[in-house]
C-alpha cells in the first residue's frame, strides 16, 4: 500500500523570513522600539505583510533599531475548558503552535502564552495582523509601521530612516477591508 506523498513544507509552513527569528533574544534588542506584531498563520493578510511589508526592515537595516516581538494567536478563541478554535480552522491552530515554538525555540505554554498576551491588549485589538510600535498600537495605519518605528527612536537614525518620520503625519491611513482579518469575521 503506497502512502500519499505529502505536500512540500513550504506550501504548508507559512513563510515566517528567518531573519526575523534571529533577533527575538533580550540582548539582541537592547535600546531598540519595542514592535510586536500580532498574527495569525493562515490569515492572507497577515501573511503578506510578514513576507512583504515586515521582513523589509531587515534589507533597509530599520532592523538595527526595532526590538520585533511575533505573537502568533491572531483571532483566535480560548474556550473555558483551555480549548483553542482558531479563526481559519484546525490548521491554524497548529500552525500557530509550530510558529509559536519556533519562536520559543524550548516551548513552555506556547500558543496559551499567546492568547494571554493577545487578549490582554489595551485596547483589544479589532483585526490582524494589528501592529503596536512603542506600546503604540497603530490601528488602521499599521501598513505605515517603519516611520513608528523611526519616529520612537532616540539614537543614530539608520540610512533608510531617512524622511520615514515625516511620513507619519502625510500617509493616507490604509483602507482595512482589504488589508486586514476582522477580529468579529470567521473566514474559512
């Protein structure tokens, strides 16, 4: 009886860039705008901004100065009994457990520490991924998070810095609906 090959890891891993997870470390941050980035695996959303938007601080070196925190829950649902539903079903679910020990690298708690930290957000947070830069949640303007992050920072400003903290007052705020997973929206 041949068994069904499985799909590569990739298609079911979401693409977390590994330079991300390289600077998680208390000594790595030190000095740095604290960033903490609010997600859930399988949301569209979320993953394009990971891939697309957030791993671009690492090529402009925005990276030097940001002490990023991933906190993968997202709109998931902690049931009395400690069972987890996740927003985008089972997969997630587990996928949000393999992100959160990867993180951890040695899991304690794993993904109940992230629902903790996600539902103990003031104010709660209304989609993902929802983005908070200096104990600053961003809200709708989370697309904009680099010129936060420029604008929180008190040392040497790195090259790609450079008119970021301007931006701030002149950008547009993004228009949610396509940007973003409602927090009050089950998306299968």
């Amino acid at each position: 009886m041949a068994s069904q090959p499985q799909p590569p890891l990739r298609r079911r891993l979401p693409l977390v860039p590994l330079l991300v997870l390289l600077c998680l470390s208390p000594a790595c941050a030190a000095g740095r705008v604290p960033v903490s980035v609010y997600y859930e695996t399988l949301c569209p959303f979320c993953s394009a901004f990971v891939v697309n938007d957030l791993s671009r601080i690492f090529r402009t070196g925005i990276s030097s100065i940001a002490d990023l925190r991933l906190v993968p829950f997202g709109n998931g649902r902690v049931a009395a009994d400690g069972t987890i539903t996740c927003q985008h079903g089972e997969d997630e679910c587990q996928l949000n457990a393999v992100e959160a020990c990867v993180i951890r690298l040695w899991p304690d708690a794993l993904v109940l520490q992230y629902a903790a930290a996600t539902n103990a957000l003031q104010p709660p947070h209304q989609f993902v991924p929802w983005v908070v830069v200096n104990g600053k949640p961003l809200g709708d303007d989370y697309m904009n998070f680099e010129a936060y992050i420029c604008s929180a920072y008190d040392g040497k400003l790195p090259e790609a810095c450079k008119g970021k903290h301007l931006a701030i007052a002149q950008e547009t705020k993004a228009s949610r609906g396509d940007k973003v997973c409602p927090a009050s929206k089950t998306i299968s």
